[in-house]
C-alpha cells in the first residue's frame, strides 16, 4: 500500500469515527463527501488492476482540485453557520409542527404522478413491444424504453415513494388512501424494475432513508452501519452466486487485475469504484477540444430538442476514451470536458457552497420542501465519485415537480 492511500484511508476513518461524537449529524454533507471521496481516492490509488495508471501531476491537480474545492465552499459555509441556532436531531424529530403538510391535496397529487406514471410506461410499450426483463435482448430494449416527452413520467417513480413515505408519516388515519398509496408504490417499482434500470430505485430509497432520518426515530448510526454491512456481504454473495465461479473468473482476467484468483470475488466492486476516477484521469491526458456547457447544462439541450442534434453535429463521444466495459468518470469529467481545469474548480466551489447553505437552512428553518431537495443534492454528491445526474433533464423535472406539489399541498391558515 502506498502513502497516498494510506493518508486517503486514514482520512476515511478518522471522518467515520467523528460519527460517533454525541450530536453528530449521520448525513452532515461535508462529512460525507470526505468519507466517500478519501475512500474512492485511496482505493483508486492502490493500482489493483493493470488497466489503471500511475497518474502524473497534470492528472492529479484536476483529480484532487474539485473535492478540495467542494470541501472550501462548504467550510464557508460553515463558518458562516457557526454561531447560528440550529435544531437538533432530536428535536427535529420530536417536533413536527413545522413539517405540516395538506395530506388530502398530497394524496391527489401523488395519483396524479401515478397515472402521468401509467401513460408514459405503456405508452413507450405499445412502442417498443416488450419490457427488458422479459426480451431475449434486454440491453437493447432497455436502451430503446424511452419516449421523448412521456418519457419523464417514467422517473414519477421517485415523486410516488417519497410522497407515499411522508403521507405515512404524518397520516395516523385514513387506511384506504395509505392502501391506495401503497399500491401505487408498489406497482410502479415493479413496473419501473422491468426496464432494468436500478438508478431510479436507488435514489428513492437513498430519498426515503434521509426523511425517515430526520423525521422518526427508526434510523440511527448502529443500525444503518449494521444493514449497510449485510447488504455489502449480501451484494457479494448473491454476485458470486448468481454469476458462478467461472463468470467471476472472467471478469477477473479481463480485468487484468494484479492480486491472486483466490480474490476475484472482489474484482467487480473493485472496478465499480476505482475506474471512474481512473477513466477521468486518463480523458485530462488526451482530451483536445472542450464543450463549454453542453454536459453540465444537459437538461437544457434535452428539453429544446436539439441534444442529439449538437451530438452528431459535432461528433460528440458521452464515452471517451475507455479501455474496459467500465464507463462512469465520475461526476468532475463533465465540468473537465466542458471548462478544463476552470469548471472542476468553481462549480464544486459553488456546488459545496450551496448544498450546505441548504442544509444548514433546512437546520435553522426545517420545512418538508427543503430536506425533500437536500436529500435530492446529497444523493447526487453522495455518488459524484461515479456520476453526476446534476444536468439531467428527468433530475431537474423531478426537483420542480417537487417544489410544484409541495406549494400545491402547502396547508391553509386558518383564519380567526
């Protein structure tokens, strides 16, 4: 093991036992970021496989410059922050007076997202013809499952898991629309895990998790540490025994990883995490032209209709230079590509400043509108080290259908 992975895996430990402190916040934004970035950098940095490379100092100065500054903008912040009274974890969750919310215009608005959620899923059927899972070419029928425009009613997926999880919340009544609610979950999970897309389903859980979080008492650090560490020994299990000892071993030699075949079960969650930054580094070394904007502003292209317009026209390549089946870069490669070293250095700046502004509002003045868009954003910073759904034309319609539903539901004052 190198010195540069052993500081990043001491910085990871050292930030994983501050979580320990009495009224340490679990999903403190700076802390996770330092958590998930020193883990990734260090584990990079070990070199594992012969398809990485030792990175130079150009390599480097790009790599570490975007987390340094994320960190810099949150440190502003918190600085800013820190004489301010805020509520503490307990009390956010012994007191919802200030998280009310129109339970009846909630529960309409979530049908809504449903049937929207209807009409776009078998619409792109009657197009397409078949859901992935039941095709005899499921990536290709995967990657054709979209229809522009009804398209996004696919990702109401998100809005339904987190509008039924408060409705239970803060609904002690009403068992018929909590079953009507439940149904509508559930059927659009299962719908939604027919395409074989996983994203979507991650990020409503990730969602759910935070406002359970800091709204019930059903989350603490023992126990979240606890499932996360079944689930990985599951993940690993169900991967060694869905694939076969053969499979594994293939993926091992195309890997070309350095460490004994005994190991291989390792290879592919190892390759999750390291090729990303590995693919970044490898694009700031051959990468000639920039795209001033089209990656980081993807939502505006994608809703104009022009995104893949500008995509031929140019010959723009969303892969570059690969040199494995592993194709994430990380969410820094789309500032890199479209502002070189200039966008890898102010929009983290801007990004850290304005995730912890959020959140330290949300602390100061909690509102259900508020955590709803933290979680969002800390989603996308909690796996920057993979991608970046920033830009993303269904991440931005998510987040506006959910300013529009909560000012919709947003209870009426009674007047004396």
């Amino acid at each position: 093991m190198n010195l540069i992975s052993i500081i990043s895996f001491a910085i990871t430990i050292v930030s994983v036992i501050t979580l320990f402190f009495k009224r340490s916040d679990l999903l403190s934004p700076i802390r996770i970021f330092i958590i998930i970035w020193s883990f990734v950098i260090g584990l990079t940095n070990l070199k594992l496989s012969y398809l990485q490379h030792e990175w130079n100092t150009l390599e480097w100065i790009n790599i570490l410059i975007g987390p340094i500054s994320f960190v810099v903008g949150g440190v502003i912040i918190y600085v800013i922050n820190i004489n301010e009274k805020i509520w503490s974890i307990n009390s956010l969750r012994g007191n919802r007076e200030f998280l009310k919310i129109d339970n009846d215009k909630l529960f309409i608005a979530t049908a809504i997202l449903f049937i929207l959620f209807l009409v776009g899923y078998f619409s792109i059927l009657a197009k397409v013809g078949t859901v992935p899972l039941l095709s005899s070419q499921p990536g290709k029928v995967r990657a054709n499952f979209q229809l522009f425009g009804l398209g996004l009613f696919l990702h109401n997926v998100l809005l339904i898991g987190l509008f039924t999880t408060i409705y239970f919340i803060f609904e002690k009544k009403n068992k018929i629309k909590k079953n009507w609610l439940a149904f509508f979950s559930f059927s659009s999970f299962l719908l939604y895990g027919l395409t074989l897309q996983r994203y979507q389903l991650f990020l409503t859980l990730f969602v759910v998790f935070v406002l359970l979080y800091y709204t019930t008492y059903k989350i603490k650090f023992r126990t979240t540490f606890f499932i996360s560490f079944v689930i990985i020994i599951l993940f690993l299990s169900v991967s060694s025994f869905r694939a076969g000892q053969i499979v594994i071993f293939v993926i091992y030699k195309f890997a070309k990883m350095k460490y004994d075949p005994k190991y291989a079960i390792f290879t592919e969650p190892y390759m999750y995490f390291a090729m990303n930054l590995e693919n970044f580094g490898r694009s700031i070394l051959k990468l000639e032209n920039f795209t001033y904007g089209y990656y980081t502003f993807d939502f505006i292209t994608a809703i104009s209709g022009i995104k893949h317009w500008i995509e031929k026209y140019f010959a723009l390549n969303e892969t570059p230079f690969l040199n494995s089946d592993f194709n994430t870069y990380s969410a820094l490669f789309n500032y890199y590509r479209d502002f070189s070293t200039l966008g890898v250095t102010i929009i983290p700046l801007i990004g850290g400043a304005a995730l912890n502004g959020l959140y330290y509002s949300f602390r100061k003045n909690p509102s259900l509108l508020k955590l709803s868009l933290f979680a969002m954003f800390l989603f996308g910073v909690t796996f920057s080290f993979f991608n970046s759904p920033f830009g993303f034309l269904w991440y931005v319609y998510n987040l506006l259908l959910i300013i529009i539903v909560f000012i919709y539901s947003k209870p009426q004052k009674i007047s004396n």
